[in-house]
C-alpha cells in the first residue's frame, strides 16, 4: 500500500539509478547557519577512502551521474550538475554538508536529491522509504571528507 508518492524515487529510476533507503539515526539534528551545516552530523568523524567508495558507488551516493569528478578510474561523469574538480577551494565543510543533506534549502528548484534530508518533509513516499534517508549521517560526512581533499 502506497501512503504517498514522491516525485524523487521517479526521478531517480528516470535518470537510471535508484537509492536505497536507510533509517535515520537518533541524532537526525543539525542547525543550518549561513547556508552552511557547520557541526559534523551527531559529531561523527569522516573517512575520505569511505567517501570516495560512497560517491561513486551506484547503491549509495551515485555522484558521477550527474557530477564530473576527478575519478578517471571511473568511465563516466555527468554533466547535469557542476563538476566537483576543486570543489574544496570553492566551499567550505559546512557549505558542502548542507548542499549533500538537503540542497533545496540552497536551490529550492534543484533536482539533487538530500541524501540526509528529514523525511518527514518527504511528499507522496512510497512505504519502504518511509521514515529513511538516502545515506546515513557516517556516509554524509565521509563524503564531505573526500569532498574536502578536492581543492
């Protein structure tokens, strides 16, 4: 039985991938300050090698559809968003972990998906993504990590 459907799990069967969902961990808090989440989620520490395997791994974070990234391991990159070359020299920590949360508190029109966004603002979801985000707050931050070493 369908509660609601949300316009994201078609957009990402639309563009090719789709993203599991995972719950939400207790501390699914954080203050947005100047378009930026300055405190790491519940205080985690971030590991670039894990954010690296979460970016380009089709199951989780699958940035490279629509991001170019200087991955050359990997066959291909999107162009749909910006490229992530340099993004480190461009935005700070914080600025990047508000944007992989939840962009549309930035782009209220974008169409990347908060991969840590809080579901209950989800609309029309379908019950096995009830009550989950897309990453869990380790995830967030280990991409923020990797983020964070291209400058």
């Amino acid at each position: 039985m369908m509660k609601q459907l949300n316009y994201l799990p078609g957009l990402m069967l639309l563009l090719g991938f789709a993203l599991p969902a995972v719950a939400v961990e207790p501390y699914y808090a954080w203050q947005v300050d100047e378009f930026a989440i300055n405190q790491p989620l519940g205080g985690l520490q971030g590991d670039p090698a894990r954010g690296k395997k979460v970016v380009i791994d089709k199951n989780r974070g699958n940035c490279l559809t629509c991001h170019a990234m200087p991955i050359p391991e990997e066959p291909f990159h999107g162009t749909i968003g910006p490229s992530l070359a340099g993004i480190a020299s461009r935005l700070n920590e914080g600025q990047l972990r508000l944007r992989i949360v939840d962009e549309k508190q930035i782009n209220p029109m974008t169409i990347m998906p908060g991969y840590y966004r809080d579901p209950k603002n989800f609309n029309l979801v379908l019950d096995e993504y009830s009550g989950k985000t897309f990453l869990t707050a380790q995830e967030v931050e280990d991409v923020v990590a990797y983020l964070m070493t291209l400058k």
